[in-house]
C-alpha cells in the first residue's frame, strides 16, 4: 500500500435504528477497531471508491482462490464473481494467487490458536464422558448425538464442528454415515466421530464403544490393533516427516496388524496392486488431516511436516462380514522435539477405561 493505514483495511455495513431493531445492535467503526486491532475503517458503501483507489496504486493483485483438495464448486461463488468483475475492470493488472500464502499461515498454529483447540477438546470430552454414562441398549443413535450437542452448547460451544457419524453395527462400515436413526443394538458397537466448535476452532474425535458395556474378545482384539497402529502413527508426527511417506509407513503397521487378526494372509500381501495395497480392503482411508479453523484444515500436503502443525490420526479396521468397524482418532500437535502432543489424552481411550466408566 502506498498510505501506511491502507495496509490493512475493514469494510462495515453501516447501521442504523430501523437495523438494530430488525437484526441487533452492530459494530461501529470504534468497536471494530477494538475488537479487530484494524485501524483503518470504512462502511461498505465507500467500498466501490477505495478499492479503485487502491488499484491505482497498484500493479500486482493477489486473489483469494478456493482450492481446497476437498473443495467441489457447482456454482459461481461470491469470491469467485468478484474476481471476474474485476478482472473484467482492470485488464491491464498482474493477478496472483493468495492461497499458497493462506495455506502457510493456517498450517502453523499460533500458541493462542492451539489453546483454542485445547479448548474445543475439553468440551469434546465432557460430550464423551456424559455418552458413556448414557449409552445402552435398545438406544437410539439420535439420542446420543443429542446428548452430545446439548453438552458442547451448555459449555459454550456453537455446536458441532462438523455434521457428527452416530453408526452402531454395520452402520459404522459406511465411512460417512450420518443419518444416526438406528436402535443400537445389544453385542453392537458404536463408532463416534464426533467434534465440538469453540470460538470458530474444530475438535474432531473419533471413539468407539460397546452397546452393553463390555467389548467381546473378538471386537477386543481388533480394537486394540486399531489403537496400537494410532499409538505408533503418531510417533512419526515430527518435524521433517513427509506427507506420502508417512501414510506408507502407516500402510505397513496396519499390514502387520490385519495379518495378526486374520483378515488377510501372507499371498494377499505379496499379491498386492501397489496403487491399492491389501490392507486397504479393511481400512480405505488416509490416517491424517489438518485440523483448525476447518475440521479439514489448509495446509501444504507435499512439503515436509513443522512444529505446530495440528493434525488428526485416525486408523480404522471396517469388517462388514462380522457387522461392526473400528476407528479411533485423536488431535495432536507436533512439537519441536519429540512426540506430537495429544490435546484428547484426557479422553478415554483405553478399552478397560471404556468398560469401568460404562459399568461404573
């Protein structure tokens, strides 16, 4: 910016009294300067003159481009509208891309943004702890997630970080299985992946537990694989750590584990198409995402891993064939050195802490 106090600018609406009736009190440009630390003000209606001040001045425009590896546009988007208009204005400027810059910035965490997160996963857990005590059989999926969103919102939370899989039985061999209508049946287990928002920041857990309180040997022995290969995928979460690396090497701990259970053998593993291994039949997804502002968060997948980066680790075994899957997922943060720091490890995990809270 040629002006110091255009280096950072914030358009308002304007207000006034038939608006505060109708919609509430808004921010005057005092407020906003409080609340934001933005200097510079104005109302939205000196938009159209400011902006063409400020392309004056100006040779090389950056735009905010969604391109977000899960993103699907269908329709014209308001971002995208005001790129071609003013595209259509000034022909004769450079255009760039701010979304290499954006994915920088939103990978690395500030101390106070991680707090946040801590935040959103303490409010996870108390949704976690009331489920146990909750769940039983002849239940039914919706009432749980209604205890859980009438726990995140009494602690402050705006709700879900994301529409929340309440899958008992074979439900939970559908990944994203949102309907949550079924009775949760005796002898079933049920896959929760679940997360609470707080102050715009995502939690994103996933746990699964017994209907009646008790896991069979079977769904025992299968869970506790589930959870050794998360325990041993989280160590790699270091500095340095490549993306496409990392989830081959998670590729080879669940091998080990699947062969260990049974699901496949020794020539299903020599067998193999390298572009969809044999694990893959059981668990089909990747381990890891970034987490923060989104629950799917931005961040540059091909370059090597940073402290403060916060991602999930969630392993999974599905087995339709024996009518239940297994997935367990927790939030962590990388550390400079060292093991990544785990913000739910205060929220059980362990089947014998699942089974004495249920039968407590």
């Amino acid at each position: 910016a040629v002006e110091e106090k255009h280096r950072e600018v914030l358009f308002l609406r304007e207000t006034n009294e038939h608006i505060a009736i109708w919609e509430g009190e808004k921010l005057t440009k005092e407020k906003a300067l409080e609340v934001s630390g933005i200097k510079t003000v104005y109302w939205l209606s000196e938009f159209d003159k400011i902006f063409f001040e400020l392309m004056t001045q100006s040779e090389l425009i950056y735009f905010n481009t969604n391109e977000h590896y899960r993103q699907a546009v269908e329709t014209e988007t308001r971002e995208a509208r005001f790129i071609r208009n003013t595209k259509e204005k000034f022909p004769a400027h450079s255009w760039a891309k701010s979304n290499p810059i954006l994915q920088r910035l939103r990978s690395i965490k500030s101390e106070v943004e991680i707090d946040l997160m801590q935040k959103a996963c303490n409010i996870t857990e108390k949704g976690f702890r009331r489920v146990l005590n909750f769940v039983k059989p002849e239940v039914w999926e919706y009432e749980i997630e209604a205890e859980y969103i009438h726990e995140f919102i009494r602690n402050r939370s705006k709700g879900f970080a994301y529409t929340p899989i309440i899958a008992s039985g074979n439900n939970a061999n559908v990944l994203h299985y949102i309907e949550n209508k079924e009775q949760c049946k005796a002898g079933d287990l049920i896959l929760m992946d679940v997360g609470a928002e707080y102050a715009n920041y995502s939690s994103d857990m996933t746990r699964t537990i017994p209907v009646s309180g008790k896991f069979t040997s079977r769904q025992r022995d299968v869970y506790n694989a589930v959870n050794r290969v998360k325990d041993d995928a989280t160590k790699m979460l270091v500095p340095g750590t490549l993306w496409k690396e990392y989830h081959i090497e998670v590729g080879k701990l669940m091998t080990s584990e699947l062969l260990g259970l049974g699901l496949i053998d020794k020539a299903d593993v020599q067998n193999e198409d390298p572009e969809w291994p044999a694990y893959k039949k059981y668990f089909m997804h990747g381990t890891s995402h970034h987490i923060g502002l989104d629950t799917h968060d931005y961040g540059i997948l091909w370059e090597p891993m940073k402290a403060n980066m916060v991602f999930t680790v969630e392993p999974g075994i599905y087995i339709p064939e024996e009518g239940f899957g297994i997935r367990l997922e927790d939030d962590v943060v990388i550390q400079e050195n060292g093991e990544p720091f785990n913000l739910m490890k205060n929220i059980p995990i362990e089947a014998d802490e699942i089974e004495d809270i249920m039968n407590s």
